[in-house]
C-alpha cells in the first residue's frame, strides 16, 4: 500500500502537482513514519512549493533517522539559502560533503554560503537566491526530478494546507530572549521535536489519535540556536529562543510588509541592503575612534610662539618616564622656570638654582 502512494507522489513530481506529491508523501509518511527517505523526498516537494520552512523541518527528521543521508542534508542546505540562513545551510552542507566527497554540488554550495556570508558581515544585502537548479539539488529515486528548476521562492504561493489541530501561541520578550508558549495540553515530551535556526523555529507535535501538528514560522530576528531550549509541560509548551541582537521584536514573524518598510529607509542610489530591524537601542559612539582623530588633529596642528614652545615640553613630558617627569618638575619649579633638565641624578639631590638669560636677572618674590 504504502509502495503504491509513494509511485503516485513520485508521479505528481514529475508532472509538476508539487501540491499533489505533498499530500502523498504525507499519506506514505503516515504509513511508514521511519522512513528517512520519504521525509527527504517530501522536503523536495516543499521546495519546489517555496515551503522552505517545511522542506528544512522534513529533512532535520530525515537527517535524525538516516544520519549519513547525504540528500537529506544536501535539501536543508538549499532550504536554507532560500531562507538567507547562509551559516546553518553551510554546517548541513559540509556534513553531508562528509558522506559524498565526490559530490561537486556541495561544493558549489558551500562556496555561495560563504559568499553571502561575507557580504552579509559586510552590511551588504544578498536577495534570495533564485538561480540554484535542479544540479544544486541532491539526487532521488527518480531522476527526472533533477531536471526540474527550483521556483523563486517570492513568487510562489504556498498553497499547504493548514496542519490540524490548531494551538493557540503567544509570545513575549525580553532583551535578550523571546518566550514563545504554544498552549499544547496532556502531550507527552516524547511526542515534541522542537528543532531551531538561524531565524526559523520548527516545532512537530504528534498528537495522540490525531494529525502532526506543524508550527514552523520563519522569526522575526535571527537566534542563537545553541542557547535556544524548550520545556513540555502538562498545559503547554514553552520555548525561549535567544536573540542574536538586542533588538525589539514587533511581531514573532518575519513578514514582507517589514521589508517593504525598511527599503524606504535607505537612500536612493546607495545599492541593495538586507532589511534592517527595528531597533529600540541607542546609536553607539566609537568613543576610541574619536580620541584617536582628536590626538591626530592635535599632533598635526601647527603654533606658533610660546604656544609652541609650551606644546614642546608637554610632549616631552608626555612620553618621558617616571624619573625624567621628576626632574622636569623638581628643576622647574625651585628654579623660578628657569631651568627644566631631564636629568634626575643631577638634580635629584640638590636644590635647582635659578639661572637667567644674558642682561637679566633673577628676583625671588616675597610672599
């Protein structure tokens, strides 16, 4: 039974009815839930629909059922970059290079990975990669369906049906994490998998006597996976994910309407840049960086008269030592200024007498 849906889902590949290919592989999952390759094939099909969010939660349970499916990782890897989560697409990407060292597709793809990354850390935009073809997908029990092109993920409807039942979720934050509660009763730990991004959150319930239950929103701002956890308790879940920056949130999920928003932000002529979110924190001064140009300005400024002179000895002052500071001092003050030495063994141990210029003479004041 479950053989024959798997040909039909293949079938509907291959005639373009990703929909269709879905709907089947969820039947065949149903049937066969320890099936790595199903969940693999099936994140096929969520990528051709643009459901990159699905495609990437289909092949973490591939990956965790087939730890060296190479395909498996090679898909989360192309979700990823659709979803501009360049540094999770490159760890699944050299993963499964591990298993098919042979395989340039990974190399192909880990280079783009690392291209964006580069542009990313240098406040550069990289819009949604729409030229990866069928050679950048990994290869399945048909090979027709290489010859497919991946759709532009922006202009691609998901036409997924809305998984049932439906949980009720909230969130709130903090500086530093967002809480997300999805209010889940009686559901056994075991029956959650919760798997987290750079900016997606995946959580699958499988509930008793029920559908699974699919919450996979792509978030607002970018996490830290590795400080992300979660709790299953008897009324709900809650899930904390730490923000990567201190930012505010106004929403869970990332929407286009914020990106519309922040292209009007940037001026004219300046080139592509990723949206930039909202933030609440105040713009930092490199107080470092304006010490320095004040130094420079002051080191390169040009006096005159004593104002140079005065400039002179301050800067000998400035870089000499403890014992030369001593004698500048020592000699300068008990000679009426008339005498400044460096030299702390001459001075140091007898009284500095002053000596004037040639026609003068020294007064002492009387106080």
């Amino acid at each position: 039974m479950a053989s024959e849906i798997v040909e039909k889902a293949k079938e509907a590949f291959m005639d373009d009815d990703f929909d269709l290919a879905v709907n089947l592989y969820t039947q065949a999952i149903q049937l066969n839930p320890k099936s790595a390759d199903l969940f693999a094939d099936r994140a096929q099909a969520n990528i051709k629909l643009g459901s990159f969010t699905e495609a990437v939660a289909d092949t973490n349970k591939a990956i965790e059922l087939d730890p060296s499916m190479a395909k498996a990782y090679l898909r989360k890897g192309t979700a990823c970059i659709k979803l501009e989560e360049y540094h999770t697409a490159k760890t699944a990407l050299e993963a499964g290079a591990s298993f098919a060292p042979n395989d340039s597709r990974f190399t192909k793809l880990i280079k783009e990975c690392d291209k964006c990354i580069a542009e990313e850390s240098n406040g550069l935009a990289k819009p949604l990669s729409s030229n990866l073809t069928s050679s950048a997908l990994p290869a399945s029990a048909v090979t027709l369906e290489e010859a497919k092109e991946v759709p532009n993920a922006l202009h691609q409807p998901n036409t997924t049906t809305a998984s049932k039942p439906k949980y009720r979720h909230e969130f709130y934050q903090k500086p530093d994490e967002v809480v997300v509660t999805i209010f889940a009763k009686g559901i056994p730990a075991k029956n959650v998998v919760v798997d987290f991004g750079e900016q997606i959150l995946s959580v699958s319930i499988d509930v008793p006597r029920g559908d699974v239950y699919h919450f996979q929103p792509r978030l607002f701002g970018k996490i830290v996976p590795s400080k992300c956890r979660y709790e299953v308790l008897s009324t709900k879940i809650e899930i904390r994910l730490a923000k990567a920056e201190a930012i505010n949130w106004t929403s869970l999920e990332f929407s286009k309407e914020m990106v519309v928003t922040q292209k009007a932000i940037v001026s004219p002529g300046v080139g592509s840049y990723r949206p930039a979110y909202p933030s609440s924190k105040p713009r930092l001064t490199d107080w470092d960086k304006l010490e320095a140009e004040v130094k420079k300005e002051e080191k390169e400024e040009k006096l005159d008269g004593d104002a140079a002179l005065n400039k002179f000895f301050w800067e000998i002052y400035q870089n000499a030592d403890e014992d030369m500071r001593r004698a500048m001092s020592k000699s300068f003050v008990e000679s009426n200024g008339t005498v400044l030495s460096t030299d702390w063994k001459e001075v140091g141990s007898k009284k500095v007498e002053g000596s004037a210029p040639d026609g003068m003479e020294v007064k002492k004041w009387e106080y």
